[in-house]
C-alpha cells in the first residue's frame, strides 16, 4: 500500500484512455478561442487511445502524473529537437486537467521531467508554446524559463507564433 498522494511514473498501456482524456481536456480549456473550432476539433480527435499506444510503441517517454490514483497529467520528452537553441533536452508537451491547473502540480511534473533529463545528461532544456497561451507562458517564466527564441506554426491555414523557453544547465 502506497500512502503518497502524487505519484510520478513512466506511462503504461493501460494509461492510453486516460493520457486521450487528458489532452482533450487540457487542449480545450487551453487552445478554444486560439485555434479555431474546427481545428483544434480535428487536433483533439487525433489523440486517441490508439495514437498514445503507438506513441508507447514507438518508445515516446511519457511521464504520468497521478492524484490519488487519478492521472492527472502527463510530459513527454527527450533531445532537443530545436535548432539553435543550445539545449539538450526538451519537454515536447506538459498538460494538466484543468481542475489540477494552478496549484503547484504542473511545477512537480516539470521538476520531476528535468531532473530525469538532466540524469540522461540533457541539462540544458527548452520548450515551445504557443505565444497565445499565455497561462503556459507565465507558467514557463514562473518555473525560471527566459525566452530564447521565436518561431511559427501553421495550422488550419493560420500562422501562429511559438516561443522557445529555455533552461541552460547549471554552471558548475
């Protein structure tokens, strides 16, 4: 028997519905009035139960981030796919179900995701958000990112502008 409330573990198969659950959940509240409709509509339904057990399949790290045995969010992550920015690392999706929103847990998901990169020798991290979002973006300032860079997306016919957060390692 477990007594911690939180717990933070690696995704399993029998997590997929929960993970589909999850991104719906948390790219509604996020994206509804920045993505149009129909667009975020068809982003959503994209991630399925069967998307997320090919991600597993293909060796995607998700971590999982339960509440008294509820998953409550989740990260993936691995090399810096962003050029230019120096790091090594790179936290390519954090979501929360917006009931856990605002109360420190993204900020234990975060903390727990870097460290397991920095144990893989990625110190350096970054991560990419919609500019628009501006709950990540404080979010992102919060937890010590600096803007390192702009960039853009396209979607649905509509050009969107990301910024690169960044977290350089730590000096020794």
């Amino acid at each position: 028997m477990t007594t911690d409330l939180i717990d933070l573990r690696a995704a399993r198969t029998a997590d997929c519905d929960a993970l589909a659950g999850i991104h719906s959940e948390a790219w509604l509240g996020a994206y509804r009035g920045v993505l149009h409709g129909v667009d975020l509509q068809k982003m959503v339904s994209r991630r399925g139960s069967s998307w997320w057990r090919g991600a597993l399949a293909r060796g995607v790290d998700i971590k999982v981030l339960s509440i008294a045995n509820v998953p409550a969010g989740y990260a993936t992550y691995g090399p810096c796919r962003l050029r230019d920015t120096g790091m090594d690392g790179e936290i390519y999706e954090l979501y929360l179900k917006p009931e856990y929103q605002g109360l420190g847990f993204g900020r234990t998901l975060f903390d727990h995701v870097r460290e397991t990169l920095a144990a893989r020798n990625m110190p350096g991290l970054a991560i990419q958000v919609l500019s628009d979002n501006q709950p990540a973006r404080a979010f992102y300032k919060a937890v010590g990112g600096r803007l390192a860079a702009k960039s853009w997306y396209r979607i649905g016919g509509r050009r969107l502008e990301l910024s690169i957060y960044a977290w350089p390692p730590a000096s020794s």
